[in-house]
C-alpha cells in the first residue's frame, strides 16, 4: 500500500513516503521568497512515484497557517486521489515515537504545548527545564526531534492499532489562534 506522509515546520516541508516495505524521503528548506502554501504541492507532485492510498499528515497543535496548509492539502490530496486520510496530533505522534519522553512543541507564544500524563496542556521553557533537571526526557522542539516527522508519521500509521480511528483532519488547537500571552497582550 502507497502511503504519502507530509509535515511544515517553520521554513521547512518535510516529505515521507512509503511503498511495499520501502521508504523514501525528502526535506525540503524554504528560500526567503518560498511560502509553504506555494510549494508543498509541486514538492509533492515531484515525489509521488504512483498516487497513495493513503495520506498521512499531522493536525497540530503547531502554528496555525502550517496546520491550514497541512490539512487543506491532505483533504484536497483525499478526494484527488479518492484514498484515505491519517491525521493524528503531533502531541501523540511524538510521544509515540520516543516513549517516555514529554512533547513539547513551541507555540510560538512564549511556551509549548505539552503533554504530559496524558494532560495536553502548555509550559514555559523554564518549567520543562526544571522536568529535565528531574531526570525526565522532552521531545520536539525541546529536546530529541526527529528530522523528518513525516517520515515518524508513516511509521506511527503502520504501527497504529487502529488508524481509521485517527482519520479526522480537525485542527487540533489547544487554544485558540487567537490568543495573546500576557506578556504580548496590550489591552
């Protein structure tokens, strides 16, 4: 089964793919000019060897305009192609992959978002620095990361007990985008 895998990052797309026990990948780095909006299809018409069954892509927490970009493309890619979506959070593919360890990604509001005792939640940087002078391990923006979180993504859906049961591509937000730290807020 042909699986697409793909995931943004600031200033970076992130491409997986997977095909009758062999994976390809490819990272791919924005020049200043380059918007994830404008690129991540001509990347993906480049790599796609064969049209996917499935597309596998992440629904945050993360910024909002990756996480749009992400799922507009998957739903777009879905009905294109009539094949399936993977879309789980990042919180629980990353937890996934380095078990035990604490996610946290960079909200880019002066924390991350966190998970930690199945509790999704956010932190400073200070606070997940006091859990690792506790002995505890953090992954993401944090700590261990992998280089290509689409490929973890093609790996987590392989894996996954039951990946119909992840398939809903909802932005997973756990606060709104709209949302302002106290130190930004002015009035």
């Amino acid at each position: 089964m042909a699986i697409l895998g793909f995931s943004l990052s600031t200033g970076v797309c992130q491409l997986a793919w997977h095909h009758e026990g062999e994976f390809k990948e490819h990272v791919a780095l924005l020049e200043p000019v380059q918007t994830h909006a404008g690129i991540l299809t001509s990347l993906i018409k480049d790599f796609l060897p064969m049209p996917p069954k499935v597309i596998a892509t992440t629904t945050g927490p993360g910024s909002f305009t990756s996480i749009r970009i992400q799922l507009a493309t998957a739903i777009g890619l879905k009905i294109g192609y009539e094949t399936t979506l993977f879309c789980p959070n990042t919180l629980d593919l990353l937890q996934w992959a380095f078990e035990g360890a604490i996610p946290a990604i960079d909200s880019f509001r002066g924390d991350y978002f966190t998970k930690i005792d199945d509790s999704v939640s956010y932190a400073t940087e200070q606070e997940l620095n006091v859990l690792k002078d506790q002995g505890k391990s953090i992954c993401g923006d944090l700590g261990q990361a992998s280089k290509n979180l689409a490929l973890l993504l093609l790996h987590y859906y392989l894996f996954h007990p039951n990946p119909e049961s992840v398939s809903s591509p909802e932005p997973y937000y756990v606060r709104t985008p709209e949302y302002k730290t106290r130190a930004n807020y002015q009035g």
